[in-house]
C-alpha cells in the first residue's frame, strides 16, 4: 500500500513538472485578430509591470504584441481576464527576436508602471470620458483630480494625465444656447464658479487659463499628457489667448477685450496655429480648429467615416510607433465637442498619427514639449459615433477588440517604455 501512494505521488509529481509554467519560458500575449480581449490585454501588460516586472512591446509584430517571462500567476491573471495567449520557449522567442530584427518592427522594454491622473471634474459620471471607461475596463488603476489639486502642484506625483473633455476657456463647453436652463448645465456652472472663488479667481475663464498654464508646465518637465474632444481644442485656445478676454458676456458676465484678435499670440499653443476663435455665445463651437461642423454638413455617418493610421518605422520613429499599434489600419471615425482637427491649421512640428485620407482633416497628432509629450484624439468615444449629452454609457464588453479604445491604451502604456526609446 505504502509503494502504491508512493507511485501515485511520484506520478502527480510528474504530471505537476510537466504542465507547470517553465521560468524559462515566456508569455506571448498576441495583438493581432486573434486576441480575444484587445483590451484586457493592456490591463494585464500593466499588472506585470505593477509586479516588478519587465514587459516586452513587440511593435508591429502581430498588432503590437507584448511578451513577459512565464509564470502560474500570469497565466492565471490572462485566463481570469478572458485574454489569450501563448506559453513560448526560448528558441521560439528567439525566432521572434529575429523575425522582429529583420523587418520594420522593434522590441522596446517597458519597465515601471506609470502613475495615472485623470483630469476630470467633481460633478462628472465615470462614463462622461472614454479614456475613465477605458481603464475602468481594462483593470488599470487611475487617481482623479481637478483645479484644486492642479493648482497645488499634485501633478508631479503622476506621470501620465488625461484631461477629461474640459472646456479650458470658462465657457462650459459652449452649450449656453441648447441648454442654459437644463439643470445639469447649471450645476456645471456652479460647481466651476465655486471652485474659482475658492482659488481666489474672479471669474472662471481667469481660474481655467492658470490650469491650463500649470498643465503645460507639467508637460514640459516631463510629463505625459494625453487629451480627447474639447479638451485638446480649448487647451490651445486658452494658450493663445492668455490675459485676452475673448469670452462673451453672456458667459463671464463683462465685454470681451475689443482688440482681443489681434492679442491672440499662437506661438503658446502646442499643436495649432492661425485659427479662428469663435465668440458667439449662441454658437456651439469654439474655433475653425475643429472639423465637426463639416461632417455634419456633409451628412458624414458611420458608414463612411474612417480615418487611417500612419505606418512608422519601428526602428527610428518608435514612439509615434508605440501609439499607432493596432490590428487594423483604417479605424471608424466618432464624433464629439471637437472631432478631428484641420491639417492646415498645424504647426509643422506636429507629428500626425491618424489622418482622413483627401480632406483637410487629421485625427490624431503628437509632439514634444520641453522634457515631455503631448497627445491629441479628436472625438469623444470610440464606440459612440455621435454621442449626446444624457446618452448611455458604453459596455466595453461588447466592444473587447475596439481599434479606436487601442489607441487609447497605447498612450496609457507609452510612459513605461525605457527612457531611450522615447525620442523621437
């Protein structure tokens, strides 16, 4: 009997060493259409790198694949997330080493995970903002915070930010002629007003203009800084029109400066140059920056809108790289506030990611300031194509493999990547 559990055990032994996850392996956790959860599968690079570990970002190879050395808990944490993967050994993981060395793809290491704020007001639900619904979905942790904290100087304790859709020139997203007498505008309105006296301001476009100058700098001492919608469009605004009052009445309460366009000075801004600010309160648009208003005249829908992503060298561009990975090339436009921004309007330092292929019109751009970098998406949410104020939050379950949520995520691992590779 003795012999017979001694046998029995000796065999579970067996089976335990030959099924068990070798140290000498490694994970591949593919990109490509074959990924069952795209977005997940950020989550779990990023639970990686929270463990100490180092994650492997195979650009270009298999839609922006990311490789790890093995272990039970990985395997463990992909399969409770539904995300799919491949245990490799060395000689496979070599010829993919090589597979990447002889073609337009690159390994970059990502080795920290990033500390991550969005920037998002009190009074805004969770599913307001597509990048809050993005790390929500993809199991990434994230700190909010608004004015208060910005003017604090709390930035420094993170380095990735996410301006949720703010409107950074005070006038509360331009809605004052749809819905001045709806009550959740005129909660925003409190609740901004408050805060600006609170902070000592007299009126709230003064109190925004000094939190966009306080993010700028942020950026400029290295950090990340990554904006959708309005946010990207009234950001370059307030830039421009720093000490101008280019508000209406109706919105601040006193006259707009007389000679406030030929105060504007566009050498502040980041990403635009030369445009037309819109100062009519009734109007639902802050500038020429913004394509929208030519979809909608052109009756642009779902059906036809696209936008295609650049194709970079891994090798020597391997940051704007890092941000275009996906499975696909071509991704579904959205709408928002802002939705894409006119290519004639740029400054020519910009790097554009994303553009609609014969019209004035780019998607997604990126560029450096001082130590850090700047990313702009147009639109609001990837998977909503026209979303309106009060519409439903959107189930990113049903939308596990959304090419416009990768680009996203991108920019949510892009400041794990070691520091030499962030040049570009």
């Amino acid at each position: 009997m003795r012999r017979f559990f001694l046998t029995t055990a000796l065999f579970c032994l067996f089976l335990l060493v030959c099924f068990s996850v070798s140290r000498a392996d490694k994970i591949l956790i593919y990109m490509d259409l074959g990924q069952s959860d795209h977005l997940k599968a950020y989550g779990v690079a990023y639970w990686v790198l929270e463990q100490g570990y180092n994650v492997e970002w195979l650009l270009n190879y298999r839609g922006g694949s990311f490789m790890a050395d093995a272990g039970e808990a990985l395997v463990d944490i992909c399969r409770l997330r539904g995300v799919a993967f491949s245990v490799i050994d060395l000689s496979q993981a070599g010829s993919i080493y090589r597979e990447i060395e002889e073609n337009n793809m690159e390994m970059v290491l990502l080795e920290k995970a990033p500390a991550i704020a969005i920037y998002s007001p009190p009074n805004k639900e969770p599913w307001d903002d597509a990048v809050t619904l993005a790390l929500t979905y993809a199991e990434i942790p994230y700190t909010t915070l608004w004015d208060e904290e910005v003017l604090r100087g709390e930035l420094e304790k993170y380095d990735w930010l996410h301006l949720h859709h703010e409107d950074f020139t005070g006038q509360y997203g331009k809605f004052y002629r749809s819905f001045r007498n709806a009550l959740w505008y005129k909660q925003e309105v409190a609740t901004s007003e408050l805060m600006a006296r609170k902070l000592g301001f007299r009126k709230v476009p003064d109190e925004k203009r000094m939190v966009a100058r306080a993010i700028k700098d942020y950026a400029a001492r290295g950090g990340f800084l990554f904006a959708m919608c309005s946010a990207t469009e009234t950001l370059d605004i307030a830039f421009s029109a720093e000490g101008v009052d280019i508000v209406p009445q109706e919105l601040d309460g006193d006259p707009m400066d007389p000679d406030w366009p030929e105060r504007l000075d566009y050498s502040k801004c980041l990403a635009f140059t030369d445009f037309e600010v819109s100062t009519d309160a009734n109007k639902y648009e802050h500038s020429n920056i913004d394509t929208g208003p030519d979809k909608a005249a052109e009756r642009m829908g779902l059906e036809s809108d696209y936008f295609t992503l650049f194709d970079f060298s891994a090798k020597l561009d391997p940051v704007p790289t890092m941000l275009v990975q996906n499975h696909v090339s071509v991704v579904k436009g959205f709408m928002g506030q802002n939705t894409a921004y006119r290519k004639s309007l740029l400054k020519k330092y910009v790097t554009i990611m994303g553009e609609t292929e014969g019209k004035d019109e780019v998607k997604y751009i990126h560029g450096n300031i001082g130590r850090g970098t700047w990313t702009f998406l147009g639109g609001h949410d990837p998977e909503d194509y026209q979303h309106m104020v009060g519409d439903p939050p959107t189930d990113l379950s049903l939308h596990k493999s959304s090419p416009g949520y990768r680009l996203i995520l991108n920019n949510i691992l892009f400041p794990a990547a070691k520091k030499k590779e962030r040049k570009t």
